[in-house]
C-alpha cells in the first residue's frame, strides 16, 4: 500500500512539472496565441540582451576601407 501511494504522489508530482494538471497556456485560442507571441518575442530579444551584457552592441570603431596608416 505505501508503494503505490508513493508512486501515485510521484506520478503527481511529474504531472505537475509537465504542465498537464496547470497548462501553461489559456484555452482559449485568441488568448492562447497571444501569449505565444509573448513567449517568442521574449525569447527572441534574448540575444540583444546578451550582447548588451557583454558589450558586444557598441558601435563599431573599424573603417569600412583599409588605411595606409603611414605618411604616403
């Protein structure tokens, strides 16, 4: 009796994470494709947010020509 009621809270448990007893989207299918646009554009803004983190969106300083650099 303990292991299947062990098993029935484990089974519950893995229920849960998976988003089959609390969906993680509505059901309704205006709303529900709403907020997967929500979803998408945040992830996608992901990687601008990365490269302001690590600086990587400054300008940059390379000229779109090759110089001399000496006195020609």
């Amino acid at each position: 009796m303990r292991k299947l009621l062990l098993a029935g809270i484990a089974g519950m448990m893995f229920a849960i994470n998976t988003g089959c007893l609390v969906p993680i989207y509505s059901g309704d299918r205006t709303r529900r494709a709403q907020e997967l646009i929500w979803t998408s554009e945040d992830l996608r803004s992901f990687l601008d947010e990365w490269e302001r983190i690590w600086f990587l969106d400054q300008p940059s300083h390379m000229k779109p020509f090759r110089t001399h650099g000496g006195i020609i």
